[in-house]
C-alpha cells in the first residue's frame, strides 16, 4: 500500500471504486489526503492515502519522540490515547502551547483537531515537565544552600577581620592612656595587621624615647 494504511481510488465524481486497506475495521480517526489524477488533460479520478490514527500508530509516535498523545472524540472523552489510564485527561481548550497540570502531573500541551470542523476529533501531545520542575527545584535550593554558606562565610570573617582590628585597637587605646597617665615601663606588644603593627612599633618607640629622656632629666637633677 506504499506506505499507507488505506489506499482508496475514486473516479471523476469522487466515488470510490477501488478501496484497500490494511484493517477490515476503520478506525475512528483517518488522516488522509488525496489528489486529483488527469489522463489527456481531463479529470478521471482521485487517488487517496491514508494512516490509521489508532492505538498503533500513537504507540510508535511515544517510542520515537518520547511524546504522550491522546485523541478524543467529537464528544470531548479521550478514546484513543499512549496513556494507560486517560479517562481523567481532556484537550485543552486553547490549541496554543499551553501548560496544564492533570491527574498525571504537570505539561506542555498543545491540540490539532481533524479537518477543521467543530466538533471533529482532536489529537493532543503531552510532554511532561515533571524531570525539569525536579531539576528547578534541586537549582532552587542548591542555590539557596550556596547563598545561605556565602552569608554565614561572610559574617565569619567579619568576626575574624573584627578582632584583628578592634582588639588591637583596643590595647593602643589603653596603652595611650598609660603613657599619658605617666606610665613608661610597660612595653606595648599587639600582632595585628601591617599599618597597626607600625602605628604599634611608632608608639613603643615613642615610649621608649620618653623612658630614655625621664632617665636622663632624673640623672640631671641629681647632678644639679
């Protein structure tokens, strides 16, 4: 049959004369399509081919592309369809791409009718988004893992970046007071970062420049 389910040939009034199929019952929904046949520039005959768009032909669309179909009737109830249970599953009302969520998860549908007609029977495709919804929310959460350890590296560091300034800062404030109080003895130590460690080193030198010359004016006035 070259390929087609039906081969039918009708003479110039489009009366079938000669019908073969592969099946001895039709099924519901036949997607055909004829042409004319001219002998001597006049009109003869039709020629028609035809798939069957049965249960068979559904199947073997699923295992190709991996697509679920489902074809419903004139009465909207699917009747034909690579679902095992699709009692549940209508069309769409909107033939666009649309997502729907069914009895059987979430997808992305879109619905061709037959010929045009209201009321013609309608063939739905179904590609279920439930892996990429599961892969969204593994991002969604790794994401919010990865933000939630960024803050929490965040404020550890500004607690360790805290001390090493603030402490520091705390001792050269207490030793100042020291040195203003008269108190010369006591060396300043403080490990900090590279400008505090100098500003720190400045001021031990300071104090000891001023141990130094209360030595000497001692020494002097003894002398005297």
């Amino acid at each position: 049959l070259l390929g087609f389910d039906l081969l039918e040939i009708a003479d110039s009034t489009n009366r079938a004369v000669v019908t073969t199929s592969q099946s001895e019952q039709l099924p519901q929904v036949i997607w055909d399509h004829g042409e004319p046949i001219y002998y001597e520039r006049g009109l003869v005959g039709y020629v028609r081919g035809g798939l069957f768009i049965d249960q068979d032909f559904l199947g073997e669309q699923n295992r190709a592309t991996g697509v679920d179909l489902v074809i419903a009737g004139s009465a909207v109830r699917p009747t034909t369809s690579t679902f095992e249970d699709s009692t549940l599953l209508l069309p769409p009302a909107d033939p666009s791409v649309a997502r729907v969520s069914t009895n059987r998860g979430s997808f992305i549908t879109r619905s061709q009718g037959f010929g045009g007609a209201l009321g013609s029977p309608r063939i739905t495709a179904y590609v279920s988004t439930t892996p990429y919804d599961h892969a969204i929310t593994s991002l969604q959460f790794l994401t919010l893992g990865m933000g939630l350890l960024g803050l929490a590296l965040a404020v550890l560091l500004g607690a360790l970046w805290s001390l090493q300034i603030s402490r520091p800062v705390e001792r050269l404030a207490d030793f100042s007071r020291k040195v203003a109080e008269g108190n010369w003895d006591e060396p300043l130590q403080v490990h900090s970062v590279q400008e505090l460690e100098t500003l720190v080193t400045a001021l031990d030198r300071m104090r000891r420049d001023l141990t130094a010359y209360g030595e000497r004016l001692v020494t002097s006035e003894r002398h005297a």
